[in-house]
C-alpha cells in the first residue's frame, strides 16, 4: 500500500528503512524525516507523517524483542547459510 502520494513510496518500503536504521541502533530517536532522507525523498504535504509514526513506534517495540523481523532474518542465516543460496533462482530460470 502506497503510504506517501506525493513520493510514492509504500508501507514496505518505509518499513525495510526503519528496520534497517533500529537495527543499527534501537535506542535511537528516530523521526520520519530522517526516514524519509533515507529513501532519497523529500516532505512534501506531511501527510504520510502520521502513519510513518506509527511505524516506526511499531518497530521500535518489535526490534526490543525476539519478535524483530531482522532479528529472525539473522537467525535463520546464522543456523542455515545457505538458505538465501536455496532461495534463489538460477540463470534462466522463471517463476
């Protein structure tokens, strides 16, 4: 879903960005212009601005935890890694 009209960037793509930034340093504050800054975007109406918030105090409280997508990530690399070999398509090969 389509999150800020006015850059077009979606609920994925805010929330890969604000995972990314917690998990480098989860005590952070985070606001949504940095957020925004880090997908090369800039404000424009504000009206992507609340539900961007909600967001990142989602995250914030997911990354505190053993429920944090990145977390779950790593551990599933640290006891397969091959799994993104498995996962992945060889040259010529479709979906």
């Amino acid at each position: 879903m389509i999150i800020c009209q006015c850059n077009v960037i979606t609920e994925q793509d805010f929330e890969s960005v604000v995972v990314d930034l917690l998990s480098d340093a989860p005590d952070q504050t985070l606001t949504p212009g940095r957020v925004i800054r880090a997908l090369n975007a800039r404000r424009q109406c504000s009206g992507c601005l609340p539900a961007l918030n909600n967001m990142i105090d989602g995250c914030k409280k997911r990354c505190g935890n053993e429920n944090c997508p990145r977390k779950a990530m790593q551990a599933t690399l640290q006891a397969d890694p091959n799994t993104l070999e498995a996962n992945t398509l060889e040259e010529g090969e479709f979906v």
